[in-house]
C-alpha cells in the first residue's frame, strides 16, 4: 500500500470530500438503497454541504491522502443527539473511497478523530451506523464501540426508510 497521511481538511479539498462521500456509500449501500436512490447520491450535491462543514468545523473534518489524492474523511464533533452530556462526542460521518477499504486507513481516521475529541473534552464517543451495513459495523466493533440495543431508530435516505443504531465507546 501507498503511504498515506491524515491533516485537517482545507476548503481546497471540500470537492474530494464530497467524491469520497459519494463513491464510498454508493459502494456500502448498495444493497441497501434502490439503484435510482444510489444515483441521486452525486458528488455535485455533497459539496456544497462539505465545503460549509470545512469553513465553520462543524463537524471537524480530516482527510486522508494516498499519494496527494484524498482518499478518505471523517468527521467528529460534539454529540447531536438529544439529552447528551456536553462531554458526548460523535462520528458524525468516516467514509473511504472503496477501493482503499481494508488498508489501515479508516483506523488512521479514527485515531485522529479521537485525538481531536479528547482535545474537545470528550470522554465518550458514539456513532449511528444502519443495521444492513455489516462492513461498518464490524470496523466500527472491532474499534471498541458497542451497540446500543435501545437507540434503534428508523431513518429516511431519499425515499427509502433505513434501520440505523447507536455504537458507543470511551474516547481513551
């Protein structure tokens, strides 16, 4: 595998952002989404979004780069969900483009988003990950999160309706 490296995204890479995003759940929701709800997920309406989270760190983005190309992102930031302490930190997204799944990559991002949660105050962290989606689910436990039976919630993606659940963990 290339040599990678993990810094703070800049506005400059909001577009790579939005591809990775893109590329990476159409690849893990394939069997999750119909084909013409997979397509509605274009980089083209990501972007926008991306490049508003990198300006104002809300979340916190850090790219991954293979070889000066973005490869992956995560992004972390205090909890968004309700009646959490203010020590409550969350994943609120970890993608990578899929053909760099299975290279140490997604630890790398998840090290550093650690890294920034415990700078935040963070004692604990959790992430929503859909039910279907075994391959995050598995990174996810084998990152030290565990499930949290009572948060199952269904959640809308475009027209299709999705079981997701809440995985947490200590921050250390």
């Amino acid at each position: 595998m290339s040599d990678y490296k993990v810094r703070p995204a800049t506005l400059r890479d909001a577009k790579a952002v939005a591809e990775v995003h893109a590329a990476a759940t159409q690849a893990a929701y394939t069997d999750i989404l119909p084909e013409d709800q997979l397509a509605l997920l274009a980089p083209a309406s990501r972007e926008a979004k991306w490049r508003e989270a990198i300006e104002y760190a809300e979340p916190q983005i850090h790219v991954a780069e293979v070889d000066g190309a973005v490869v992956g992102f995560v992004g972390f930031d205090r909890s968004r969900d309700p009646k959490t302490p203010a020590t409550a930190g969350e994943i609120w997204a970890l993608h990578i483009k899929p053909e760099h799944w299975g290279k140490g990559i997604g630890v790398a991002l998840w090290d550093a988003a650690r890294e920034g949660l415990e700078e935040e105050g963070c004692t604990t962290v959790t992430i929503w990950v859909p039910l279907r989606n075994q391959r995050a689910i598995r990174f996810i436990e084998l990152a030290g999160f565990k499930r949290e039976m009572k948060t199952a919630k269904t959640t809308a993606v475009g027209t299709v309706r999705i079981e997701e659940i809440r995985l947490k963990r200590d921050v250390a």
